[in-house]
C-alpha cells in the first residue's frame, strides 16, 4: 500500500540567480522540509517568533524587514531549536563556475537551481518513506502555465554539467538522480496564503549571509536543522556547485562540511 501521509516543503530563494551582477555571487535556494503531522508545530513555531520579536500576530515575516541582528538572532536560535523541521540549500557560486558553465538566462538558472533541490528532495522522501509535495511563492514573471514548462524542463534534464557527476562519484553517493516517484505535487502560492513559505524566507535568507556577507551566525544558529547523511554535508543538506573537482570551491567552502 502507498504511503498515506507526506512531507511538505516550502521554498524560498535569495541572491542573484545569474553572474551578471557583480554585487551578488550567489545564488541560493532552500527547501523547509516539514513532515504532514508536524505542520501544526511548525506554524506555532511562527507564532511563537512573532511573540518573541513582538510583532503582531498578522504580521508578514520576511527577512529583509528585520534588522536588528539580536532579533534575527532570536529567530534563527528557535528555528536551530524545532527538531522537527529539516532544511535543504542548494547554493550556486558564481565565481567557481567554469566560463562556459556561467548560466546568464535567469529562467535556465532557475531551472538548474530547481534541479538539484528537488533531487535532494527526493532522497529525502526515500529516506523517511513519503512523497514529498513541495510549494513556491508565485512571483509576477512566474505563471502556473510557465512553471509547468520549467518544471518539465527540470523533468527533462539529467545534469548541468560533469562536476555533479564527478562530485557524486567522488562522495560515492548512492542515490544518484531524481527519485520522481517520491516528489508527491506542487503550488504555486502567496507567503500570506501558504504561512509555511515565511518559515522558508527566514531560513534561505539567514543561510546565504554566511555566503554574501561571510556572517555565519544565524546559519550557525540554524544548523542543527539541516539534513544530514553519511555523506558530507556538501553533498545533501548543503548542496555546493561547483564542487567536484573545482579545488577553489571546496577550499573556500570547505567550512560547510564542518557545520
């Protein structure tokens, strides 16, 4: 009998999603991974972070409009404290990337970008044994009709070049490629409809100023909620590209596998 009960995942992303500005060289994707018992636990954990920071209960959490670091402090120590919540990050590095490999087509990165967190996604509904369904925040230049195309060009694609494969072969990985039996759905949707994709702003956003801003205290706060295998971390719950044999990329980031 199929499984019965899923795993949610809201998505969130933030920095440059290609190398043509020169102020941002990220480009950083995270997946909030909530199992479907555990949605109620997670939209206390939101109210419990409006408490905390005194903002009224209506209020929209996006991290841009905390500025205070004790405040994002606060948040980031009671998302690092939910057990029952995992994260998954995928982030693009700009500046590794081999000339011919530098994606300047917004919509081509995102589908690259998009590629490796639903694979990442997916390995982690085989590990717990559910379909995960996944939901997006629908942005003005995003309809339904083109996010479907992009998600079949996700579909349709098996890498985005041979540093993945070198990467996977090197780390010995075992679940290579996606396992599309275990991707359970998805939507489109709005932060003030789908309350769950703040709790994904909050985590893609305190996670990539460790990479734009070398600030690793809310990731470090947040850490205990990445996934993890046996593998390294670079592999799973903090997916680096470049990495493989790019020597630069696994020097300068070899501190994510120490998280």
């Amino acid at each position: 009998m199929p499984p019965t009960k899923r795993v949610f995942a809201y998505i969130d992303e933030s920095g440059a999603k290609t190398a043509t500005d020169p102020r941002q060289r990220f480009f950083l994707m995270s997946a909030v991974l909530i199992k479907e018992e555990d949605k109620p636990r997670a939209l206390d954990l939101l109210a419990r972070i409006r408490v905390d920071t005194k903002r009224p209960v209506e209020t929209l959490l996006h991290w841009r409009n905390i500025r205070k670091p004790e405040t994002r402090d606060t948040i980031a120590r009671a998302i690092g404290a939910a057990e029952f919540l995992r994260t998954v990050t995928v982030v693009i590095a700009h500046d590794y990337l081999e000339a011919e490999s530098r994606i300047r087509e917004e919509q081509i990165a995102y589908v690259q970008t998009l590629q490796f967190l639903i694979k990442r996604m997916s390995w982690y509904g085989l590990e717990v044994g559910r379909p995960v369904s996944f939901c997006m925040e629908r942005i003005v230049r995003l309809t339904d009709e083109r996010f479907e195309m992009l998600l079949g060009a996700v579909r349709a694609k098996k890498e985005w070049n041979a540093f993945d494969e070198r990467a996977r072969s090197e780390h010995h990985a075992k679940r290579t490629g996606t396992k599309w039996q275990w991707i359970g759905g998805h939507r489109l949707d709005s932060p003030r409809r789908v309350e769950l994709l703040q709790l994904a702003d909050l985590v893609v956003s305190g996670t990539a100023n460790a990479f734009m801003s070398n600030n690793r205290r809310w990731l470090d706060a947040m850490r205990p909620r990445i996934w993890r295998v046996r593998l390294p971390i670079s592999t799973y719950g903090m997916k680096i590209h470049p990495w493989g044999r790019n020597e630069a990329a696994k020097r300068d980031f070899a501190w994510v596998n120490d998280l």
